[in-house]
C-alpha cells in the first residue's frame, strides 16, 4: 500500500490476538504498523509482532523488490514492534539500525546484542538522510516506554508517531476512531499525560501532512482533530459533558440505586453513561470515567472494604493519574455500610478531586430516604 510518493504500509493485521498488552479485549484485533521508505537509501520504520514475521517480510519484499533496506528505524522496543529486529538483522547483515540509546540497551536485553558495529544512537533533533527525503528524530519518552521516538520527514511531512494516535482494531474493521484510540490511550498513556504534553509541544513546532502510527489508521485528513483530543486526554480535561456512573452490585439493590440516579439525571437532560462493573471490561469503564467530567462511583461494602471490582475501577483510575473531576458515591450494606469512606480514601493522593456533598447511603435496599439523597445528589452533579 502506498501512503506517499515513495512511503509505503507494510504492517499487519492481527485477528488472532484476544487480550492486547496481555489485558485489553480487542474484539476488532489490532494493527501492528510497519513502513518502508524508498528512496536512494531504504529505510524500514520498525517490525511487527513475532506471530507475524513472515507475513511481514513478504509484504517488506513486495516492496523492496529485489533491494536490500539501508536502515531499520527502530521508533519503540515492546514486542508488539520490535519482536523482529533480530530476524531483520541477520537477513539484512549490511543494514544499519537506528535507535535511541535505551532502545539498545534494551535491544541487548531482548536479543543478546546492542548491534554496536551497525547503528546510529539517534539523538534529539538529530537527522538521518535517505535522498530526496530526511529523517528527523524526535524523542518522546514514556509514550510510551522510556526509549520512544518519533521521527518527522520533512520532504513530505509525514510524521512516524509510534504509539501515539494510535488505536485499537485492525485496519480493515470499520469501526469509529474516537472510542478505541480513547481506550487504548487511557489504557496504555494514560498515566504519561505530562510526556504525552512535551510531545504535542514538538509536534505543534512541525507542519505535519500525514500522521503514520505504530497502531489504528494513518491519519491523513483534519490532523488538528486528533491532536485536538490528544490535548484534551493528555492534560485530564473532561471530553464530553456528562455523567459516568460506574456500579459494583451483588444482588441488584446497589444497581438499582444508581439506575434510579441515572434516571433522574436523565429527566433533568443530563448525558449519562452507566455500568455495571463486573459486566464491563475494565478499560472501557477507565475510559468513560476520564470522558465524562462528573463521576459517580457505587458499590456495596464487603469484607468491611469494597467489592473487588470497584476496587480495581478505582485503582486503575488512581494509577494513570485521575484529577480535575467531581465524584459522587453512592454506598450499601445492610450493617455496616462504608463503602463511600473505603472509596474516597483510595482518592486521597489524587490532585483536584472534588466529592460531592451528598453522599448516598443505601441500607439493603432503596427507602424513601436513600431516595432523597439521590434527588439531591442529582441535583448537586447538575449544579
Ligand atoms: Fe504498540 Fe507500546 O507498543
């Protein structure tokens, strides 16, 4: 597949994988982006994942045809992307590798070998030339391992953005843009939302035609809203109006407490989005808890804590550095309920979280007063 006038896809599409990253459902499989340019010197930007090898060297093939590649650009070393460079190496022994120095290191720890006679340690702002095009190297650490590049071609202003914009599902699923590359940055960035910044600074200093991406789509059109929503992801601003209730029930009374919240927040006009959190995958609810600027947490007690799977809601939440949000906690149990102390307590690191003032304590099951609180608390999210 042709991108540019002498830029080339040579990546592969993954329909086998269940769980990416060994964790995230990918129902639509995922993408793993390769690409060649030719020019009077042949550059290969990264492999693919080790299932994929031989497909990808036929692909690689079909374009070099007949030709050995000059360089390997080595942008990222997960295994999703350099599960080949060793395999690359040894059927290309003329080809020099170019990587940032950690990328080495860690080629040494994957391969035994840092490729010390055959590389070029790529610097920040340094430039490799291949003819009528020019590499610049751009560093982006964390986004997403530590030894992460990006490299900007100048000649016709494509950027080579590693995981960035990225998503999940392979290339010939038809599905939106939007929600994947959400799940997939929250999941995977979402911690690194300062790195994720410094690297928008230096890519709001390029004029950038077409975005190449390790995963999901090469992005050719409206660039400004991508970066737009990266912006918004990477500094923790909320995306949509709207409320995100997420709930953890055992026999439904909790659940139909928070349905009851979601109802009256409905009727008042508000965009609610809710879930049952033992029936969702926790990436999605992770996502739609940093989509939406207001969150509404609700889970029983148990064990004198809460229910596991708030427990991981929360601490997925906590760990990518959840801020700049209200929260609303709804709790139950039919004794000692505290579950909304268990719950606030596991935010007390978090920077800019404001709870509401109503908390709702549910007793087994819905009364007349539990129902007042969900009034008011509908009102104070509202507010
Ligand atoms: Fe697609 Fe961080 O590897």
């Amino acid at each position: 597949m042709k991108i540019t006038d002498g830029i080339y896809y040579v990546g592969v599409n993954d329909h086998k994988v269940d769980l990416f990253e060994g964790q995230y459902p990918v129902p639509n499989g995922m993408a793993y982006n390769s690409y060649v340019i030719m020019d009077e010197k042949i550059a290969v930007m990264d492999t693919v994942d080790a299932h994929f090898g031989g497909e990808w060297l036929k692909n690689l093939d079909g374009v070099l045809n007949g030709k050995a590649p000059d360089y390997l650009i080595v942008h990222h070393m997960e295994p999703d992307h350099s599960a080949n460079i060793a395999e690359f190496a040894a059927r290309y022994p003329n080809a020099v590798i170019a990587a940032t120095a950690k990328a080495f290191t860690m080629m040494n720890q994957f391969f035994g070998t840092d490729y010390a006679d055959r590389r070029i340690v790529a610097e920040e702002g340094s430039t490799l030339s291949l003819g009528k095009h020019t590499l610049t190297f751009v560093t982006a650490p964390m986004v997403h391992w530590p030894e992460v590049m990006v490299s900007y071609e100048s000649t016709e202003k494509v950027l080579f953005s590693a995981d960035a914009f990225g998503k999940f599902g392979a290339l010939d699923a038809k599905e939106d843009w939007t929600d994947e590359a959400r799940r997939y940055y929250f999941g995977i960035v979402g911690k690194y939302g300062a790195q994720a910044q410094a690297l928008l600074k230096k890519a709001a200093g390029l004029d950038i035609a077409v975005c190449c991406p390790l995963h999901g789509p090469i992005l050719t059109e409206n660039l400004g809203f991508y970066l737009n929503l990266y912006d918004t992801w990477s500094s923790y601003k909320a995306e949509s109006d709207g409320v995100f209730i997420a709930y953890a029930s055992i026999y439904g009374h909790t659940g139909a407490a928070a349905e009851a919240l979601a109802e009256k927040l409905r009727a008042k006009g508000e965009t609610v989005m809710i879930c049952d959190l033992a029936r969702t995958d926790l990436s999605k609810a992770v996502e739609n808890a940093f989509r939406y600027g207001k969150l509404v947490l609700a889970s029983v007690t148990y064990n004198a804590d809460i229910f596991p799977f708030m427990r991981h809601l929360i601490g997925a939440l906590t760990e990518r550095g959840y801020q700049n949000r209200k929260i609303g906690l709804i709790e139950n149990g039919s004794w000692a309920p505290m579950a909304a102390k268990v719950m606030r307590g596991m935010f007390e690191k978090s920077k800019n979280i404001t709870f509401t003032e109503t908390t709702v304590t549910v007793k087994s099951a819905l009364n007349k007063e539990s129902e007042a609180q969900l009034d008011a608390l509908a009102a104070e999210l509202i507010g």
